[in-house]
C-alpha cells in the first residue's frame, strides 16, 4: 500500500551525509564523527549506589506515574543550581524537567510555529535542532557565524526581512559544530535585537560547564528582563546522555504550552532517570565532577589541536574551543570537501562530520567539517589526526 | 508581552474537567479518577536485583547516548514475545522501542496528518489518544460504541464522510474509558473496512495482557495481510508506567517515519529503562507475573462490580469489564452528570472522570463517568462505592 503520509514528511528524508556517517559504526574506524561523552566521564559508582538507595527506600515512586512537569526535588534544586551559577530565573520563569534537550526544541517549536513560520539559526547550528524545527514545518533562515558569533548586521537583516520570524535559535557557549563562544557583546545585542523585532530566542545550552579555559560569559537568560529568553539546559553532558534528562526554563506562560505538549507527547520524563539526576547533585560533590569532566575535555581538545597543528596542512582552519566537545575545521575555497570526507572514512577509517549536515539546507555549499574530541580514546585522536593530516596535504 | 503562539495551541486549553480533577489530588479523597497501576503489582524485587546487576556488570552500556530505534536485544525480545503471545509480525514489519505508547500517538499523527486531515475515533476514547491527536492538528470524528465495540454502519458513514481520513484509532480491549472488548467480527469487519476506504488502522493495547476472565480476541494486527495496522504496546500496565518503555509495531516505511520523527523529539528513549524490562523479560517467570496482574485486578474490579450491583440505583448503568483497569457508568438520561461529578469529589470526596473528557469535543452531551479500579485499595473500593451509591439514589 502507498501509505499517504503528510507533506512535512518530505523535508525529513534520509542524506547524502547519513551513507557517509553509516561507515562510522564499522569498530575499526576512528570515530570524530560523534559526540558522545567520555565513558571516563561517567560517576559509575555515584549511579550505582544511589539507584540502589532508591529501588530500595522509594521503589514505588520510581516506578509509578508521576507529573508531567517531573519530579518535584530535580525540579527545586535544578533552579536553584541555575540560578546560583548562571544567574538565571525571574519571578516569571518556570522550569519543567524534559526527556533531554532535544524534546525542548521539537516542543517549542510546536508551540511557536506553524507551516512556514521562520526560525533564524546560527549557520553553521546542530543538526538535531535543525531537523527538529523542520519536522514542524519552520523555515530555517540561517545567519553566518563569526569568530565570536553570529554577524550581527546579518541577524538584522534576517530579522527585517523575515516579520514572521517566531523564534532565535542560538548555541552561545562552544557551539555545536563550530566550538565558537559567542561574547556577551553580542549577546547583549541578540537580545537587544530580539527584543526589538518581538522575537523569542531559544538559548540551548547543553555544554556550558565544560568550559576549560578563559572566563564563563554570563547566559543570555541572565538579561533577561522581558521573558523572551527560552533557556534549554540537559544533564547529557554532565551526568549521562542515556538517562534522558533535560530541562526548560522560561516565562510561565510558555513553560504552560510546553507543558500540554509534553503531556500529549509523553505523559513525562522517566522517572527513576530523574531521582537520580536528584541524588546526584544534592548528595555528591557536584562542581568536583563538574572540575573533572572539564580536565578530561581540556586535555584531549589540546591533544586534538596540538595533533591539528603538527600534522594539518597550514591552508586548513580550525577553531579552537574553550569549551565544550567540538571544533570545526576548514578546507580550503575550492576544495571538494564531501569527496575528503568520503576518502577518509572509507579508504582511510577515520570518519568526521561534513559541514553541510548543519547548514539549513543540505546544499549550502561549505568546505568545513566538525571534529570530535570527547569520544574517541587518547590514541586514536592522535593516530587520527595524523592520517587526516596526510590527507589535508594531498588536497 | 504577549507570546505569539501557533494557533494549534487554541485546540489544547485546559478544560472545566481538569477543575474537577484537581480535588482529586487531595489525599484525603478516594481517587476512582486515576488510572495506575496497583502498587502491589509492580515485581520491585526482581527490578532491584537486575538494575544492580546492569550497573554492575554493563554500566557505560546504561548511561551512554544509544540508538534512536531502541535497545536492540529488547526489541529482539519484544518481537518474538508479541509473535508469540498475539500472532503479530510480518514480513514487511519493523518494530521499535519509544517513550511510552503516548509517544506513538503522538509521533504515528505527525507523520500521517497535516492540518484538517481526520482521524475517527471510538466515541468515547482515550484522552491522551485525543490530545495527541488535536495537537497536531488532526479533526477528530466519533463513532458511537456499542457493547462489542464501534458501530459498524456509522464507522463506514464517516468513512465516507471523510475521504481525507487518514487513522482509525481504536483500543480493542477493555477500551479506555468504557472497558469494552471489541468482538472478533467486528475487528474483522473493521480491518476490511479500512482497507477499502484506505486508511490505516492504530491499534492501542495497553491492557491486552490483563484478562481476567472470557477468551482472548486476536488482535486486529494479527490478520493484517496489508501492512495497514500501526500496532502501539506499553510496558506502562505490566512491568512499571515510570520507566515510559512502549513499542509500535507496523510496516516497515511506517516504522522508518516514525523513527525519523522519535530522533527530532527526544534522540531514543532511556537506555536503563529498557534495559531492565529486557532482564525482566528473559531472566523471570513473565507469564507468571502476568497471571498474578490478572489475579489483583480481577479482585479489585469484581469488588467495585459487586459493590455497583448492591449499591448504585439500578437505573444507573454499568459495563462489566473482563480485562483491564476502567469502568464505564452512565446516570440516566437528563441527568446533569458534570454537577453528580462535581458533587461527589467537593463533598463527599469520591473522584470519577466526567464521560465528556472523552468525547470528540468536551461540548458532547454524555451522562457517563469513568470509574478506575486498579489505583484505590480494597477499602476505598467498597467505601467509595457506598458513597457513590447513596448519591445516585438523590438523583
């Protein structure tokens, strides 16, 4: 039977960079191509002993039905934590537990958007958020990055152009795929400009404790006076990304729209993932964990470099991160960038990501490709940047 | 300022039940209006034992990002257990883990249905099935139930009716609200006429595996030559609702859709969660287990039936369930059901669900409530019927 799915279904299909990314589940390849935490970076121990705690003191609880705005002691402590380290939440914030970050974006998209109504994103952005926004019928409308975020003339001129724009998304710290930070300059300006055009931004922040060098630059969410300011945050990159567990603060009145959608979408957030997450920060030592994943990260994105450096033909640019899981490199103009992809992984088992994965539409042209630091072993990151390196000077 | 949400938002206000829910939460009432699972029939001791065991022996495995298409050997294992048990699986069929069976309604519509399309319905259903389904957009259409399931020849009206429909949603055992089993003939008769005007058939079986008396009916999937049945399962109702573990099992290109939407919404579903049914699943007695569900809940809904035959005014109707957790009563007709409702949980402190929460619209006249059995102890079953009954000999 020819099934008569609905036309959104047709922006979904499968990509030329998904046949490139298959080779990256192949064990002997050296996979820059992911962006999982660490396995090093996980509290085993903390997670065994306070599972057992629970299944033993509150099994029920664990186990039961329970709200859709999720476990009401992750709740209170995650906004007092945001609020003592970023300075975030106002008396008419609400703060929801979600099943990652990624459900914050597909449902607050939901919320905002209907067929056609315009999000402006940082290009290059995430892939997961830019197919999110596209399953609800978005149009994306990317502005250029620069070295210390989006052009900001650019985002005028997107703004300008697009009255209909719904939301801003925006990555401000090491930003996925590029590693950029962008500077409170600019934030102030985003906001500024967001607040001007009567458009709300959606601030993901999934890596911002991973900082390794420089200063933290305050959230946009800190500013915000006016409730514009959708602040997304997850424990994938600071507990574990197979738990599930993210969170969204913002006004009430649009944590309440989240909220019904989330109920339609799935009831709630596991619930034994969430007292765990609870567990963790209230009984253990959570900023020497937090001091730990950072030195993991500080040491293989140096390593990374350092390898870039010694071994990349010069003519290739790359970011350097002070933060995060990623960088970004670039191929000279010119350069036929899918096809180097290609040869790496299936001549040479070393996989990274092309760029135009996380363009707003596939066939942006761009010679860049992101790196992953936080996966890969100590061995292959050298071992990998070398045979990439082989292959930047052959170009 | 005022948020400029999408206007599918307009669909999803909260309604004059949730009012009356909300004294549900009060402790001192006796809750008929929920509808978890016994505390008593959660296996705590075996999911202590084997959440340990994970931890122990396969802790990166729980806590590491994993596939969006779910737990590969539990999917493994769900496949061979619903072949087994129901005769699901095809050929041309996939099946995936999600969060919930909620999930599957949700996502099933979005790659079915743009704005307008139609999905019919058993007049009364589900209300989260209903939510989901307005959510996106979809124009729900009714078809009145009759004590073995829809009406035929009005399911056929609508069909022709709605040319643009695309889902045919339908809980064939102990249906929530009513607890009504679909007959054989009229499943068969049902899947013949989906397939004649085209439209796929979502097939919701949370409760399927808890018979307590009567044979089982072959699920409608079971003899679905034409890949036109989406079949939804949960573990919500046989092993724990807080772990949000459900599956959908359909065609292929089905599958694929729905699977492309799970990674825009939450990535995959929690990875320890599925990893314990999985231990559930192949390390203890499952059928045991199951035998002792339908032991309890065959208790608790003969207990609640006896006290309805002793006490309620005999002009009050009730179905008789052979499965599941719900009941369905209707007052005589004229009555102002919503005030008996209003009445009960504000002053006598008993909580049923008003029959209007699950109609089409909330506008649909109905002197139906629904009665749950599973969530109240013994003791508030026979005391909150006593109450009950007296209030329906005031009518």
């Amino acid at each position: 039977m020819g099934y008569k799915f609905d036309e959104k279904m047709e922006n979904l299909k499968p990509s030329v960079i998904r046949e490139i990314l298959k080779y990256s589940s192949d064990k002997s390849v050296i996979a820059f191509s992911a962006g999982n935490p660490a396995p090093e970076a996980f509290p085993v121990d903390a997670i065994r002993k306070i599972t057992a705690e629970i299944l033993e003191k509150e099994p029920i609880d664990a186990l039961q039905y329970s709200l859709t705005e999720g476990y009401t002691p992750l709740r209170d402590v995650v906004k007092a934590d945001i609020k003592r380290r970023n300075g975030i939440g106002k008396e008419f914030d609400e703060l929801i537990m979600t099943s990652g970050a990624q459900q914050v974006l597909d449902l607050a998209t939901k919320a905002f958007c209907g067929k056609g109504d315009v999000i402006l994103c940082e290009s290059p952005s995430f892939v997961g958020a830019l197919n999110a926004f596209k399953s609800n019928e978005a149009t994306l409308v990317g502005v250029p990055m620069e070295e210390d975020g989006m052009n900001l003339e650019l985002l005028e001129q997107a703004m300008k152009q697009n009255p209909s724009a719904k939301l801003l998304y925006i990555i401000p710290n090491f930003q996925n795929p590029s590693g950029i930070t962008t500077s409170l300059e600019k934030r102030k300006a985003i906001y500024e400009l967001a607040k001007k055009y009567s458009i709300c931004i959606l601030e993901d922040n999934p890596y911002g404790e991973l900082r390794f060098s420089d200063e933290a630059v305050p959230s946009i969410k800190s500013f915000d006076e006016d409730g514009i300011v959708i602040y997304i945050g997850s424990f994938s990159k600071v507990l574990s990304p197979g738990l599930r567990v993210g969170y969204v603060c913002a006004h009430k009145d649009i944590v309440q729209k989240i909220t019904v959608l989330k109920q339609t979408n799935d009831v709630h957030t596991g619930i034994l993932p969430q007292m765990i997450a609870h567990h963790f920060l209230t009984e253990y030592d959570f900023d020497a964990h937090l001091e730990n994943l950072r030195s993991i990260y500080k040491h293989k994105a140096q390593l990374m470099l350092d390898g870039i450096k010694a071994e990349f033909n010069p003519a290739v640019a790359s970011t350097t991160p002070t933060g995060g899981l990623f960088l970004w490199c670039t191929l000279p103009e010119g350069t036929d960038m899918l096809a180097f992809c290609e040869n790496a992984v299936k001549n040479h088992k070393v996989a990274v990501v092309p760029g135009n994965a996380f363009m707003t539409s596939d066939d942006e042209p761009t010679t860049s490709f992101r790196m992953n630091y936080s996966t890969p072993t100590d061995e292959q990151i050298v071992r990998g940047v070398q045979i990439l390196g082989k292959l930047t000077k052959e170009l």
